[in-house]
C-alpha cells in the first residue's frame, strides 16, 4: 500500500519545494522593498541630488514623531533618514544600485550572511532581514551625545575624569558582537569615575566627523580634549588597560623609605596638600588614579607598596595597617596627618569627599586667579560671606619666623567664614600694590578683604602695626576680626584688584615641546594604525612643503648665477645719453649677470689669450684710451656695454695708446680696405683715445668705433637745445630700421667728412662715447661693416718700433 502510494505520486516533493521557493521569493521580494531606499523615498534610480533632498525633507516633516502621533511614525521616520543617509552619499549610493548594500560597515561580496542575489539585485539578504533589533536599549539612550552637549560638557569634563565614547550606528551587525563586552566595560568603569558616551553615526554626523570616526564600531577614548582611538581586540581588560594608558603616566609618585620626606616637604614649593595611599597590590589601583587626575590641580599623590621590603620604616612611623588599604593627607605639618581613612573596600565617593575637603593647605598662597576665586569667593548672599585674611610678605628667610606665626594663628582660629592665606610682594606686585596704595612694605602686612564682584572689586581694612608675630599682633588681629563677625562695615576701604600673576605656569618652551610631544604621538598613532582619512591633510601639508623647499632648490641649481640680482635703480639725475643706454638695455638678448662689467687690460701678457688665441666665435670690444682720459672713459665705457655684459660671447678690455703707441696705426695699415685720405688724416693726428675695436681674433676681422661730435660744445650757447634735438632724432633713427640706421649713422663706420673732423678734435672726453650704445647694437645685430686684416700686430713690435722711433 505504501509503496503504491509513493508511485502515484512521483511530483509531490519538487512541487512542495517550488511552493515554498516561490514563497520565499516573495518574502524576499517584500523584505527588499521595504528597506529600498528609493521607494522608502518614492524617487527613481536616476533622481538627483536635488530631487532626493527635496523628497527626504516632505518625508520627514510628515513622519517627525513630534508632528506625527501614530505607533509606525518613529520607525517611518528612522526609515526615511537611513534612506535619505545612504542616497545622500555618492559611494554608498553606488554600493547600492551595485550589490544592494546599505551597511558601510561591512565589505561588499564577503559577508558571511550576504545569501544569494538575482542579476538585477533583486533579491539578497542583508541584517534587516534577519530583523535584527533597531530600537537601542533604553539603557544607552543616558549614554547618547550631541554635537552641542558634547562641546559644552564633554569636552571640558574631559580634564577632570577620561571618556570612553562608542561610535556605533542602528544598521551595524559588528556593533551588536561588542555589545555584551562594552556593557560589561561601562558597568566596571563607570564606578570608578570614567564617563562614558555613544555616538550615533547616523544621526550626529557632526559630531562623528569632529572625533574623526568614520566608520562602525569604534571606540574612542578622550583626556584633556585628546581623542584617542582604540585599535585592539575588544576585550574587558583591554578597554581598562586603555583607560589606564589614557591618563598621563607622572599623576601618582612612587614613594618609598627614601624619598617620602622630598615628597611631603615639596608643599612649600608645590603649594599643595599630599596625599599618600598604602596598599598591598604593587600596581597603582585605577581608581586611585582617577581621583588622582580628577584633583591634579589641588593635591599630590603619592603610592606606596606595603609589600616591598623598602617601605619597613614608612610603615612603622605612621603606625600603618597592612590589612586594608590606607590614606593620609597631610598639609604643612609634615610629621602628622591632618587626616586619615582607612576601608577594605575603598569607593570612589569615599575617596573623592576625603580629598575634596582637604583641597587646599591651612594657608595657602595665592599663585594664580582661579586659586584666588575659590579660597576667597565673591559675596553672594549676607549668610554667606567669605572673608580673607591676607599676609603680605616676602620669600627670604627673615620672613620665616612672621609666617610661621601666621601659620599657626590660621590654625587656632579656624572657622567657616574665615579664609588665611598669603601673598609674596614680589610674586603679585599688582595686587600688593592695590591695596598698600602703591607704598612697598617694608615689614609684613596683613589685609582683610571681601570679594564684592567678579570684576576685582574689595572692600578691606589694614591691620595697624604690621605683622612680625608677636603676641601683640596675634591679639591685635584677633580683636579686628572680632570687631568684623560683629560688624561688616567695619571694611571702610574699596579698591579693584587686578587678576593675578600665574605663577605655576610652565615656560613657553616646555609648553611648546608638550604640545610638540602630543602632536608627534598623534601622528605616529594615525600612521601605525592607517588613519589615512586623518592624516590627508597633515601628509598634503607636508608634501606641499617638500615640493616647494625642493622646487625652489632645482630652480637655483639651474639658473644662471647672478640672474637673480636685483639691478640697482639709476638716479633722476641722468643724462639722455644714459636713458639711451638704459632703454637700449631691454632689446639686449641677455639680462647682465654681474652689476658691473669686468674691463681687463690688453698687455703683452693677456694680448695673446684675449686677441690672438680667443675662442671662435668670440668677440672682444676694446677700448682705446690714454693716461689722461683712462678714468673719465673707462666709467663712461662701463655705463654704455653693462646692458650687453650678459651676453657670453662677447669680451671687454682697453688699451692704453700711451704705452702702445703705434699699435693702432699698424691695425688700420694692415687692413686692405683702409681709404688713404682717412690714413694720412690718422697719420697727422694720431689722437685716438675714445676709439672702440670690436676684434674677432678667430676670422680676423673688427669693426671699427669713432668718436663723433654731437653738439655738446661747452662753448656753445645753443649746445643744450642742439643736443637734445640730436638725441631725439638718434632715438627715432634706433628705432628705425637697420637700413636707415645705417646710413644715420655711416660715421661711426669710419666714413666721417672732412668738416666733422675738424670739430671732432675739440669734442671733450666725457661726450666721446655718447653713441656707443647705439654702436654695440648694430654690432649685435651684425650690419656693421668689418674690416679684414692678415695678421694681428703684435704689441711687443709696437714697443720696439716706438722705442727705435
């Protein structure tokens, strides 16, 4: 019978699994469909930015739980913001038109609950269809920050007690594996005096992005403003160990048999009570550590291990049990404590109060302003006035005797409304001299005071006599501040306080090298971890700095030496002539590399290497001068080729026609082209200072410079107008071209007519090389006419030649 059964019915099986695929399907489907972001919006794929914020703003002013009372409107509402989150953000938006992914936490293809995906991204399975919990624990709702609360209490609780915030997010499957051990964390840390707080990465973007947390789960841990990421296992003892590590390393003194009497006496320097506690563990308990860091400000701590063997006499002189934790506080008596407890097991608010009331010392001194503001506070209510009794004195050891006094006066007469404390003269000048009317004491004085406002206003009184200590000034104190309780107008006098010098501040250069300190420990913490979206800027920074510092290097090491001097500007008082050369200066090929040009001397030494031997291609521009004109020549010479000096190829040197005086004449005879009426003219007159050789020793061949009259006849009353008519019309022909420069100038080429030189002899030195700039540029340009020679004379022959003759 059974068997007959199976074989009527050989389908039920597939059809009974395609039924229940096509129902999973289906619920797939609609498990899709609801956590969509698009139709949670109502957009389509291709909407814009534009389109989806204007779709999320409709949405959720209509689901916002406080305009919408409904049961599903907070759901809706977290909906509408998940989607709008993740469309908002261009890669989470691609990763999920590509994979369907909507957590960013987890990497896309290699979840282990990614299931299986249609080709169109139809179907897939993410955490929500595993419904895990959305709503968080009514537990974590205390623990939630905001932007504003954070800034405004967080941040600066964060110098009082370390925080430990957890960055999460309501779509994190890896947030709900560490939830177990960060519970078990905050109910072990938070007795102990560490607060503790959640960021949602959803809703307090601002705020994640000012801690720098970019992704969930992370940890992070806060002291004094420093955030601090957690990057280890998630462990218990890993999250206290990273607390521990939080707080800065010199808050608890080692103390043993040695060095307890250093640590108890440093109240006169420190200006604070100590506090010292014995225990049998050798490790500093955390909570101690706490309460340490909470009260910095005000008490030094010190530890001491009951079980090393160096503590024996430590123990013994304060009569110590080593079956429970103890604490002693001492203040100025460093022989005995001003107070004691003792517990098994040892609270935070047990030790918190027993540190709180023992803040200051029986007298403190006022070192600072806000020391100042709690010892002495401003009146506020007639109940509640708070007078000071203020010592000023000095720090020598004169003074010692006065102060003890005091010390021990403060401690006979305590009461509530009564504060001691005192002030070195010295230390606090402003305010000594406020209320001494800027007299300098001579002797100790004492002053009673009451704070009338926050702005520095006091109404006080002078104790007559001064202070020395003496039984007389004890009872003379004590009647006043007996007279005061009575009467409180007894302060007749007022006068404004100025704030008080800080003289526990660090030096600038060790608050420099903290700050440097933390900064370098960030920096080695983001690269040892990877924190590459932290450490962006820091790395462009640094990037940029190298490419400009190296940049800048390459561009030196490549330039031309010299090219980079700034030229000295001229004076007003210049000559046309020098306007010429400066104007003619910008149509130079090369910029001048020195200030000034280097002229060399043409001698029997340097007249091969500098003629003969020069390189080709070389040319050297000599001047020709005599003993009487060498100065007035060379400086105009220098002023009329230093905007050719640039220029590598070309050489400057003069020769002195006085000890080479037939060398010139043997040049132009040897030059084939030479006319004979200018030879027998140079033969009559042999004057040729002012004469400019450009020598090509390579080809032989030079162009030839002369000195040509301008106008500039100091004789000559109509000189000055002549000139300047010259000089414009020279200018205009310059700019002209080398055609029509060239005839304008076939002077200086070495045809000048005969009624030129005649007044060229009566030209004077400083007007001999007033075109020469004009000169040079032809030369440049190469239309100046050369002139060939066969061989160059040699200057030795010349001398011979001079000394025969």
């Amino acid at each position: 019978m059974t068997l007959s059964r199976i074989r009527r019915h050989p389908l039920t099986c597939p059809v009974s699994l395609a039924i229940f695929l096509l129902i999973l399907s289906v619920q797939l489907v609609r498990a899709a469909s609801e956590n969509d972001p698009y139709k949670i919006l109502g957009v389509g794929r291709s909407a814009s930015q534009a389109e989806i914020k204007k779709a999320y703003k409709t949405l959720a002013k209509e689901w916002h739980p406080d305009k919408n009372k409904s049961p599903g409107a907070e759901d809706m509402f977290i909906k509408v913001s998940k989607s709008y989150e993740i469309l908002s953000n261009e890669e989470r938006r691609s990763n999920f038109d590509r994979y369907g992914q909507t957590d960013d936490s987890q990497p896309f293809g290699h979840s282990q609950h990614q299931g299986f995906r249609g080709s169109h991204n139809s179907f897939y399975f993410d955490e929500s269809f595993f419904h895990f919990p959305r709503s968080r624990d009514f537990a974590d709702s205390k623990y939630l920050l905001h932007h504003a609360q954070f800034n405004s209490d967080v941040l600066p609780d964060s110098y009082k007690r370390p925080y430990l915030i957890k960055v999460t997010s309501e779509w994190c499957f890896a947030c709900i594996h560490i939830e177990p051990v960060w519970k078990e964390a905050v109910q072990e840390l938070e007795p102990l005096g560490v607060g503790i707080g959640i960021v949602d990465l959803g809703y307090e973007r601002r705020l994640a992005n000012q801690l720098g947390a970019h992704r969930a789960p992370s940890i992070i841990g806060l002291v004094n403003g420093r955030v601090t990421f957690f990057h280890q296992a998630v462990i218990r003892e890993h999250l206290r160990q990273f607390i521990d590590d939080l707080l800065p390393h010199k808050l608890v003194e080692k103390i043993t048999d040695n060095n307890y009497i250093a640590f108890l006496d440093s109240w006169r320097v420190e200006n604070k009570p100590s506090v010292i506690l014995f225990d049998q563990v050798p490790v500093v308990p955390l909570l101690y550590k706490l309460t340490a860091f909470a009260y910095k400000d005000y008490v030094r701590f010190g530890y001491v291990d009951q079980g090393e063997k160096h503590n024996n006499r430590l123990l013994r002189q304060f009569n110590i049990n080593t079956y429970a934790p103890t604490m002693l506080l001492f203040k100025e008596d460093t022989e005995k404590p001003v107070d004691i407890i003792q517990a098994r097991g040892m609270k935070r608010q047990i030790m918190e109060e027993f540190v709180s009331n023992n803040k200051f010392l029986q007298v403190p001194r006022l070192v600072n302003q806000q020391l100042f503001d709690e010892l002495c506070p401003v009146k506020q209510f007639h109940r509640r006035r708070k007078y000071c009794v203020l010592l000023i004195t000095g720090e020598d050891q004169a003074f010692l005797t006065g102060n003890k006094a005091f010390l021990d006066f403060a401690s006979v007469n305590k009461k509530d409304v009564l504060r001691f404390a005192y002030v070195y003269q010295r230390q606090q000048q402003p305010l000594c001299q406020a209320l001494l009317h800027n007299h300098a004491a001579l002797s100790p004085q004492v002053v009673i005071l009451e704070r009338r406002s926050q702005a520095g206003k006091v109404m006080y009184r002078s104790v007559s006599g001064g202070w020395n200590g003496s039984e007389e000034d004890k009872y003379r104190l004590h009647e006043q501040l007996e007279i005061l309780q009575k009467d409180p107008t007894y302060l007749s006098s007022d006068a404004t306080l100025p704030e008080l010098n800080n003289e526990m501040a660090p030096m600038f250069i060790i608050q420099w090298m903290n700050a440097a300190s933390d900064y370098v420990l960030q920096v080695y913490d983001d690269l040892l971890y990877s924190n590459w979206r932290e450490m962006m800027p820091i790395l462009s920074l640094i990037f940029s700095a190298l490419f400009i510092l190296f940049g800048t290097v390459i561009i030196q090491a490549f330039s031309e030496p010299g090219e980079s001097t700034p030229r000295k500007p001229k004076p007003k008082e210049q000559t046309q002539s020098e306007e010429d050369a400066s104007s003619r200066a910008s149509t130079s090929s090369r910029p001048p590399k020195k200030d000034f040009v280097e002229v060399t001397e043409l001698t029997d030494i340097t007249y091969i290497s500098n003629l003969v031997k020069l390189r080709p291609g070389h040319i050297n521009v000599v001047l020709v001068l005599t003993n009487a004109s060498k100065n007035a020549l060379l400086r105009k010479y220098a002023k009329e080729v230093f905007s050719f000096s640039g220029t590598q190829t070309l050489h400057f040197s003069f020769l002195n026609g006085d000890k080479h005086r037939h060398w010139m004449p043997s040049l132009l005879r040897s030059t084939s082209d030479t006319m004979p009426s200018h030879s027998d003219e140079d033969e009559e007159s042999p004057d040729y200072a002012g004469h400019v050789l450009a020598l090509n020793g390579h080809k032989k061949y030079f162009c030839l410079f002369r000195p040509v009259f301008t106008g500039d006849d100091p004789n000559d009353s109509a000189s000055d107008t002549s000139s300047s008519e010259s000089r414009r019309k020279s200018r205009s022909r310059s700019r002209s071209s080398s055609h029509s420069r060239s005839r304008s100038h076939s002077r200086e080429d070495g045809a000048v007519p005969k009624r030129g030189s005649n007044r060229a002899t009566t030209i004077e030195v400083h007007h001999k090389l007033d075109r020469l700039g004009l000169w040079m540029e032809r030369l440049m340009e190469g239309t100046l006419p050369r002139l060939q020679v066969t061989a160059w004379p040699s200057l030795g022959e010349t001398n011979n030649s001079s000394a025969e003759s």
